[in-house]
C-alpha cells in the first residue's frame, strides 16, 4: 500500500514547475492569531524541499468548519505566521478561481497560499469541477495533509485524481511508514496502550489491534466501562453504561492480551483534588469518580511499556487537562521515551494523545499529526486522500 513520494520525482519534474500541495494548516486561532503553529512547522520540509529544487509553490488548506466564505476563517489571518515559518514571503490567492495568474508569476522557489477551500460547497462536496479549479493552480500535486486524508474532499480526492503526478509529501510518508508500516510488521512485544474519554468511537481501534498486538494496556474513562463490566462499582466516574455488553464482548475476545487497570487515583470531583487518593479498582468509593491510573498501575504499565519494541499509543489515561490529574499520562509518556531509548518504536496518535505528549515529540519515534485519520488507518479503513495517491 506504498504511495509514490514526492522523493521519488526527478529534478526535472520540480525545477519551475508549480507544485500544488495539500497541506493541514488547520490551526488552532486564538483571538484571530495562530495559537499553535505545530502544523504549519510539520509541512515545512515538503515545502523547503520543493523551494530548494526550484519549484513554485501553491498551498490549499481548509481552515475549520465554514458553510460559505466567514472571515473569522479565513487563511490571511495566518498568513504572517507562514511567513515566519517558512522565512519567505507568501502570496494570497483569495480565490482559485482567478488565481491562475499569481501562480505563473511567482518566481522559482516563490510561494502562495490559497484561501480556506471549505470557503467554496465544491471542496466537500468532492465536486470534480471544483477540483479542476484547484488543478488548474498547479504543474503536479503533493498531498502532506494526513490529517485530512480520511475525508474524500476536492483537494484531497478529486485534485488527486486529475493531477499528475499526485505523490504524497514527507508528513504523508512518515505517518504511513508508522503508522502502516511499523504496525503492521511491529518488532515484538507490541503493545498498545488505549483511553481517552470512550470506548465507542474506539471499538474498531480495538478489535482491529487486538490480533496485532501482545497486550493492550487499557487505561482513561475507557476503562471504567470495563471496570463495569467485570462487575466492580465505579461511583461518579465517566462511564458508557450503554456499552458494557461491548466491553464484555471485547473482555472475552480479548483474554489475557487486555490489561485493566490495578486502581484508580478517585476524588468528590476534579475541583476537590486535593482529597485524591489510590483505590483499588474494586473499591472504587461510591462518592468519588476515577480521574486517573494510580501508582500500582502506573508502575505495572511501565514493566510492559519498558519491555516492548513496538508501542502504539492513543488516549490518555486521565483527565491530564487538569493537574494534578495528569500525572499518569505523563508516566506513560516519559515510559515510552524510556522503552525508545532501549530501541524501541513508539508511536503515538489522536488529538488529545498528541496535545498529552507536546515537548517530548523528538524523544518518541513518531507523534502523528492526524488525529481521526490515525484512527481510521489503524482500524484498515482506505483513506480516500491516500488511496487518490499514485502507488509507487
Ligand atoms: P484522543 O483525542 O487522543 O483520541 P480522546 O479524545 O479519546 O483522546 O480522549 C481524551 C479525553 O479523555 C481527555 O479530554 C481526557 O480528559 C478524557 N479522560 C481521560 N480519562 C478520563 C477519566 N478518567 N474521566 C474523565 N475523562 C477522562
Ligand atoms: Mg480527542
């Protein structure tokens, strides 16, 4: 399922030519200014590789959820930190349809950003005449944007499909390469820690890592629908009662490969932490709710973690938004790096995961920037924007 990369085209195909190129600079704005600009910094060697070989450079983003053109959306207001990122000037297209003309004059190694496609009903709509338009803006299409794979829209699918060569960028390569790659032919042990908030919306996670995997370390709200399931009480924590006969199910499925937690750190509510403690996860107090892995699991996962090489990651083990109920979460990170040290290939992916282990990316083999996407990869799902993609 190898993509042909954009490695993989001879200079002459790049010198002058204009690369379209899919990028996600679906960055968090604060105050109408980027917040984090992870995801602009993450596409920055696709584009100094094209720079480099002279080409010319035209980006297509979408940029939240417009329905129509919404100024609070638009992709100037990220423009200047582009600008920064890249250490060269951009040009605006504010509309493809009338942007031919911006693309041919930008000089060799010149750069243009077009504005949010989600501005045009086109771009979801996976419209083909849309995506003509977009094709219009370039020589050849790149396609970096991982994290907007999963959706068959005109600049991640239709573009594709009338570009050529439709290759993927360096972003796109790393995260098929561990995320395909390295879980499909892991370095034994694997193993996988889950949480996050639900079960439901990881079943398929699950079931389709379970034949994969030697053990999966279960932890998060996720867990308490397991502790249901075995029979214990769980108090206030978050729980899906609606989805105990699937934990059941998966408990059954899963033997000895699924690891619950040995206790939970529990507290009245996530305000009153200060009356925090280790309970056993069959005496969970009917008046605490479970916020966090305690000490004995924390240590138990760490053995596993630590003697794995391979580690899949999604899901953090507690409410790490609010110390000092993070604590877990960060056990496992720094047990990761750890298990990476000892040559280990830890991979970590989901939104929430990736935000968890922010400043310990270049200690871990690979964070993906694609949250649902890694999801659905994981499950085996085809991602349209990939499949689109010529096969090396
Ligand atoms: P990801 O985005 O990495 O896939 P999720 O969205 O599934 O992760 O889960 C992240 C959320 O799970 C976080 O907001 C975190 O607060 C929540 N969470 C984890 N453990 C618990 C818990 N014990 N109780 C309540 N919320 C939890
Ligand atoms: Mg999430």
């Amino acid at each position: 399922m190898s993509k042909r990369s954009l490695r993989d085209l001879p200079p002459a195909a790049l010198d002058g030519k204009r690369a379209l190129v899919r990028v996600d600079f679906n960055v968090p704005l604060k105050d109408g200014a980027v917040a984090d600009d992870a995801r602009i910094r993450a596409a920055v060697p696709t584009i100094s590789y094209l720079r480099d070989k002279g080409a010319r450079i035209v980006l297509l983003s979408h940029l939240g959820r417009p329905s129509g053109p919404d100024p609070k959306l638009s992709l100037r207001q990220i423009m200047r930190d582009v600008e920064r990122v890249l250490g060269a000037p951009v040009e605006f297209i504010p509309d493809p349809a009338t942007g031919v003309a911006t693309t041919r004059r930008l000089p060799r190694g010149g750069v243009a950003l077009v504005e949010n496609t989600r501005f045009w009903p086109g771009e979801e709509a996976n419209d083909a005449a849309f995506a003509q338009t977009l094709a219009a803006l370039g020589d050849f299409f790149v396609n970096d944007a991982f994290g907007s794979a999963h959706r068959a829209h005109a600049s991640t699918e239709a573009v594709a499909r009338l570009l050529k060569p439709a290759v993927s960028g360096f972003l796109m390569e790393q995260e098929l390469r561990y995320l395909g790659d390295a879980l499909d032919h892991p370095k034994r042990p694997f193993v996988a820690v889950l949480g996050g908030a639900k079960i439901s919306g990881k079943i398929d996670v699950i079931e389709a890592l379970l034949p994969r995997v030697d053990e999966i370390l279960v932890g998060g709200a996720m867990a308490s629908t397991f502790f249901l399931a075995i029979g214990f009480q769980v108090g206030g924590s978050l729980v899906e009662r609606d989805k105990e006969d699937v934990a059941k199910r998966l408990l059954t499925k899963a033997g000895a490969k699924l690891i619950l937690p040995r206790g939970a750190v529990v507290a009245p509510s996530l305000a009153r932490a200060s009356e925090r403690r280790d309970a056993p996860a069959d005496r969970i107090p009917a008046d605490c709710a479970i916020f966090d892995i305690d000490m004995a699991t924390r240590h138990d996962f760490r053995a596993r973690i630590v003697k794995a090489k391979t580690i899949f990651w999604n899901g953090p083990m507690g409410v790490f938004e609010t110390p000092p109920f993070d604590e877990g979460t960060r056990a496992i990170a720094e047990a990761l790096v750890e298990a990476g040290k000892r040559g280990a290939t830890t991979v970590v992916g989901g939104g929430d995961s990736a935000a968890a282990v922010a400043g310990f990316e270049s200690k871990l083999t690979h964070v993906s920037t694609g949250g649902g996407a890694s999801l659905e990869f994981l499950e085996g799902l085809a991602l349209p924007g990939v499949t689109a993609l010529e096969d090396a």
